[in-house]
C-alpha cells in the first residue's frame, strides 16, 4: 500500500469515527433530555409528516410514533421507550436543515479535533448552526478563507470576457 494510500485509509476512518461520535453529541443536543409529554410526542409526529420525514422514517419508528401520540399516557418515562423516542426524535430532527447544520458542523469540528466534546457543546447552538450552514452551501470551502478580492476591472466575475469593454459615449 502507498504512503498515499494509507493515509487517505486513516483519514476516512478518522471521518467516520468523528461521525459516529456526532450522531450521538447531536442526540445530546436535539433530543429532548428526561420524560416526554404526549403532546410533545403528537408535535414530533406532525412536524415528520409536514418536513417529509415521514416517509424516510423506518416503519418501526413510524408505528412507534403513531402509538405514542395516540396512547393514553400523559408522560413517558420508560427508559427503553425514551431512548426508541429519542432515536425517532433525531432521525426527524436530521430531516430539516437544522438538524442537518449540526451534524456537519459537529462532524467537521471533530474530525479536525476529536478530543473537544466539552467544549463543542459550551459553544451553544446558534455557533453550531452558524457554522453547519456556511458548511452546507459551501461544503468545498470548509476551513478555506472565502475570497475577499473584488473581481478585477475588465471582466465579468473574475473571468476574462470574450469581447473587450467598451467605455461608454463612444
């Protein structure tokens, strides 16, 4: 194996355990934490059905869902049925654009430094979105200073033009 090789090899398994380890910080994060209400579970189910996460959703976790917010308890607090819940909740959550900002800024932010969670989470949501966002529409451009120099006179966005400019008047 090349020298190249190999380390293309370890930088995708560090990619992929950086990964893992943001699924479960993003739980952390979008996944409410202790007993869940039932109008809190009938919230999640309608906004999967109006994101259109619904259809992505595993038919466990669908049937799970449809059962919960239709049951007759006004507080779940089974620890296996919350941890099912909360699988449920996160697999929602990562449907919309914010569930899906903070997963690749947590993954970016752990791949470039997989020993900071404590501090990842200290940053607060509204960092962790700001920066999943700049990496969603700009995913090449990730830790690349944006280009700051205007174009220059004589061409259209940075790229010579086919006809030369003309002044005006004449």
């Amino acid at each position: 194996m090349t020298l190249l090789a190999h380390l293309l090899a370890r930088s995708e398994e560090a990619y992929a355990a950086a990964s893992r380890r943001a699924a479960e910080l993003a739980e952390r994060l979008l996944a409410p934490a202790g007993p869940l209400p039932r109008a809190a579970v009938e919230r999640l189910l309608a906004r999967a059905r109006r994101n259109g996460a619904w259809p992505r959703l595993p038919r466990e976790q669908r049937a799970l869902l449809v059962a919960a917010a239709s049951a007759h308890a006004r507080l779940y607090r089974s620890p296996m049925l919350l941890s099912a819940l909360r699988r449920a909740w996160l697999a929602v959550e990562l449907a919309t654009t914010r569930g899906r900002a903070v997963l690749a800024a947590l993954t970016h932010l752990l791949a470039r430094s997989p020993g900071l969670p404590h501090r990842l989470l200290r940053r607060g949501l509204a960092a962790l979105l700001a920066l999943g966002v700049q990496l969603l529409n700009h995913p090449l451009l990730a830790g690349r200073p944006a280009r700051t120099r205007p174009p220059s006179p004589g061409t259209a966005a940075g790229r010579k033009t086919s006809t030369p400019v003309q002044p005006a008047g004449g």
